[in-house]
C-alpha cells in the first residue's frame, strides 16, 4: 500500500471546534539508519504495528491493529526512539482530511500538519491553506522517527 502525503510546520494553530483530539504515543523498533520503519503506535485504547518503507512524498506502508498485550511486549523495545503527541483529525474547506499534530515533552512546541491523497497529481495539484507553514515533505530531520531519535532540529519553532 503506498501512502502520499504532504507535510508542514504550522504558522497558526487553526480553530479546532470541528477537530478531533486523540492522544498518541509512539516508538520506533528500527534504528534510525535502516531503510525500513518498524513502529509501535497506541491511538487512544487503539495499538498498532507499522511498517514504513521510503521516504518523501509517496512512502510504502503497511498497519495492522495489534492487542495491547502485543504492544506491551515490543514497547520497551523503543527505549530511546520514542514521542507523544496529540492528534487533531479535521476536514479542510476545500474537502481534504487533514491531521495535525501537536508534540509533546522534549518536542513542544512543536506542530505540524499533513494530508494524504488518492494520488500523486492530487498531492502535486494541492494549495494549502493560509495557516500551513513551511513545508517539509521532503526534510527527513522532521520525520517522526527522527524526531523520536534527535529531538527538534534546530530552527524548527
């Protein structure tokens, strides 16, 4: 399954009346060299096991929800490569899906934003709105398993 996203730093926190919130705590199983992403993740009472592939724009990904007894077993396994965020999942007036992410702990303040698309003429076709800021698709320093193993890069907020 690929996944096609665009990522950016924010300018302005948006109005987030008709977002959702949902907290998320992630580690990385993976050291940070290997080619392949290998993530634990709990959403709310959810969990589950990703696998990443590439990197950019159009990434290879792969998730399945695991029980929380799974999760339990492999988490201290991220010892080192780990970060909390809080996501808030909202509609764009032009009908794109968007997720953005408030980091917590050693990464505040720290917020960005993304949106997937069906498709790379979608994601190329795209015009963010006012509020978004920088983009940084292509930075791997703004990566979530960089973030999780370096903390902010320097500039970053």
């Amino acid at each position: 399954m690929k996944e096609i996203e665009r990522k950016y730093l924010v300018a302005e926190r948006p109005d987030l009346t008709a977002a959702t919130a949902t907290p998320v705590k992630q580690g990385y199983l993976t050291a940070l060299e290997d080619s392949t992403e290998l993530r634990l993740r709990q959403k709310g009472e959810r969990f589950f096991l990703t696998q990443k592939g590439g990197a950019g724009r159009v990434r290879e990904e792969r998730e399945a929800e695991i029980t929380r007894t799974v999760y339990e077993t492999f988490w201290p396994g991220t010892e080192g490569r780990r970060l909390e965020k809080t996501r808030w999942t909202g509609v764009l007036a032009d009908g794109w899906g968007y997720e953005f992410d408030i980091f917590e702990g050693t990464l505040a303040p720290l917020q960005m934003v993304e949106v997937e698309f069906a498709d790379e003429a979608a994601a190329e076709a795209f015009v963010p709105p006012e509020w978004f800021g920088r983009e940084v698709t292509e930075d791997k320093r703004f990566g979530n398993k960089s973030l999780a193993v370096h903390g902010l890069p320097e500039g970053a907020v």
